[in-house]
C-alpha cells in the first residue's frame, strides 16, 4: 500500500498474523503466524509485492527485527529464547537462553540500526518487566531502565529507545537515551499513577 492508501494489497489469507517487518532489501516482508497450519507456524517471509514465494524462515519465531546487517535478523522463539537469523547461510544461532522457572516474560527484541546491539524488554510478567540492551560483539547484558519498560523500539539514528511503561495503571510511551539518560514521557500521566 502506498502512503496515501492507494493500491492496498492482501498479503495474508489465512491464520492469525503479526509484527510484519522489511526485509532491508525491501523486497522481502517477514511477519509472525501464530496459528500452526500443517505444523508450520513461525517467522514467515513472502515478496512484498504481491504476496508470492511464501516460505517459512525460523520456526516458531515472532517478531522479527532487522538491523545493521542486512541479512540478519533477531527474534524471541518460544518464550524464554532471542536468536539470530542469517538469512545467506540459513543458520539460526541462540544467542540468550532465559530462565523459565521463575516465569519471567521475554518480549520481542530490537536490533540497533547501526549497530550490533539488540533491545529487550524482561521482567516477571510482561507488565513488570525492564528494558535491557545486549551487546553482540562483547556479549553482555545492560539494565537500562529500572521502573517498567516493555516493546522497545530504536530510533533511526539509534540514539533513543521509545517503549511502553506499563507498570499497573501506567500504559504511557516513553524515550531514553541509549545510555539510559534523559528518560521522558511522551504522552500524559493517568490520574491514578504516580511515577
């Protein structure tokens, strides 16, 4: 579909389908299908123009996140899981394995546009859960935020994350610096929260 809403195009017929992503060609869209049909539910991606060469990529993947490199992407498999997909090779490779015993919730990861840096969010419950950036190159984990953050989202110049708060009654969006400075919000406070 263009901008103005002009020439819209079904690309999906059947199941439950999310978090749709440019492959960074543009040729390619990736998205999630939730439902499994003939087994087969995951990270899906089909040409963008007209919905053709539909094969499935990382089973049981969702929401996948292009970054820096353009044939790589990172998303969550399961629940406790981030991995990293190249595309050229076809290798699928963990990269954080998360304890599932104390049922903590990973949310769908970000990849840095510039760099090999992924954003996070995990936490007990969705709605407990802090923003965390994971370094690909050095591999370590930073907590970036320490009251509620959940589905992180880079700017295009990779200096802000925006995401959402959503601590009890909260529901605001959110930005802060990449090193974790500035944190502001972006829409109005709830008369019952406080922050």
């Amino acid at each position: 579909m263009k901008v103005d809403g002009d020439s819209l195009i079904q690309l999906t017929t059947e199941g439950r389908n999310f978090f749709p992503d440019w492959g960074t060609d543009g040729k390619w869209m990736y998205y999630t299908q939730s439902i499994c049909y003939d087994g087969e539910c995951g990270i899906f991606r089909m040409r963008s123009s007209d919905g053709s060469e539909k094969d499935l990529i990382a089973l049981y993947g969702r929401g996948p996140s292009f970054g820096l490199h353009k044939d790589i992407f990172v998303y969550r498999k399961g629940s406790w899981e981030i991995h990293l997909y190249s595309l050229s090779s076809r290798e699928d490779s963990l990269l954080i394995l998360f304890n599932d015993s104390d049922r903590w919730s990973v949310g769908l990861p970000a990849f840095h546009p510039q760099k090999n840096i992924i954003a996070y969010s995990y936490g007990k419950e969705q709605r407990y859960s802090q923003i965390y950036l994971y370094n690909l190159d050095t591999q370590k984990k930073s907590k970036l935020t320490t009251k509620g953050g959940a589905y992180p989202s880079w700017s295009p110049d990779g200096e802000w994350i925006v995401y959402s708060r959503i601590f009890d009654c909260d529901g605001r969006i959110w930005k802060i610096r990449a090193n974790g400075t500035e944190k502001q919000t972006l829409t109005p406070k709830s008369k019952n929260c406080e922050d």
